[in-house]
C-alpha cells in the first residue's frame, strides 16, 4: 500500500487514512485536550504524510514513524498555545521565539530522549500500558481487553505511571516549561 502511495495513488491514501486517522486523533486529544485543535492536527500530519509520500517504501515501521510526525506536530500546536511571555522567561537569549530554531528543535529532541529514559524506567506493567495508551493509540478499554486485565487496573497503571513519568522529569530535566508542556497531556 505505501508503494502505491508513493505512486500518487489517493484511494491507496484514504486507505490509509482511514486505518490510522483515529488513532492520531486520539493523541491529539491526549495532548491538545480540544477535538477541534486534534482534527485540524489530523489533517495537518495527514498533509505531512502526503507531502512526503515519495518516502514511505523506504520506512521500516510506518506505524513508528506516524506516531512521530504526530507526536512532532502536536509538541508544536502546544508550543504555539503557550504565551509569548512564557516563552521569553524559559527561553531569553532567543529573538524570534515564535518561530521554529535550532534551539527548540534541539529542545524538543531532548525531551522525547528524556521522555524515553522516563519511560524505560516505569515497572514493566505500566511501561507496557503506557506505551500501549501513548504510542498506540488505544483506549484503557480496549487495553484491558487487549492484556486480559480490568479497566480499573489499567486506569491505576496508567495514573501511576504518568506520575512517576512527571516526578521522573521534574528532577532530571531543566526546563519546567517542559514539565508544563507533559502535565497537560494527562
């Protein structure tokens, strides 16, 4: 299918669209906390995906790589929804704080390295059910459908591992803008 893609095939495309679209929404909602802002992001990582569909046969996980144009994006709508103010007391030395620098590029690939090491050190169970909640896309629902396990349970790993996640940034991480920018997406 992504050759096909690659091609300029738009039924392909829909396809496509149609497996992972919900999926996408669901993190965007995570971290957008707003349906209106999560569907324009769709479309805008959608876009994306289009626009660079000359690369798809050449990915070796196109599930991998969606999850990290959306998490790129929605990382950027967040920042765009932070005041200026905000901006210039975490970030002085930078003129132009509205658009995108070197600076925050470096930042953010920062943050998801942190983000993973966090990640890496929750238990195993809330690993697994955050990865599968996060990365995945999927429900507590079908989570606990998925492991066998009740939505409670997952609910509690999920609570628990957000918050070692948060504890585990606050004290290894410089930035609390960026503490700011996780908290909002529980």
């Amino acid at each position: 299918m992504l050759d096909e893609i690659a091609g300029g095939n738009e039924s392909a495309f829909n396809l496509l669209y149609e497996k992972y679209a919900g999926k996408v929404y669901t993190m965007g909602i995570k971290y957008l906390k707003s349906p209106f802002l999560a569907q324009d992001a769709v479309q805008e990582i959608f876009v994306k995906v289009w626009n660079n569909r000359a690369q798809l046969p050449q990915l070796n996980s196109f599930p991998a790589w969606l999850t990290t144009i959306s998490r790129n994006q929605l990382i950027n709508e967040l920042q765009k929804q932070i005041p200026m103010e905000t901006l210039e007391t975490f970030h002085p030395d930078e003129t132009d704080v509205a658009g995108p620098s070197a600076g925050n590029d470096v930042d953010f690939r920062e943050l998801e390295q942190l983000i993973r090491k966090g990640i890496e050190s929750l238990p195993p169970r809330q690993q697994q059910i955050y990865k599968l909640s996060r990365e995945e896309g999927l429900s507590h629902k079908q989570i606990s459908e998925q492991l066998s396990i009740s939505y409670d349970v997952v609910r509690e790993h999920m609570s628990k591992a957000l918050k070692n996640l948060r504890i585990f940034l606050e004290s290894n991480y410089r930035y609390m803008l960026l503490i700011w920018l996780f908290s909002r997406n529980n």
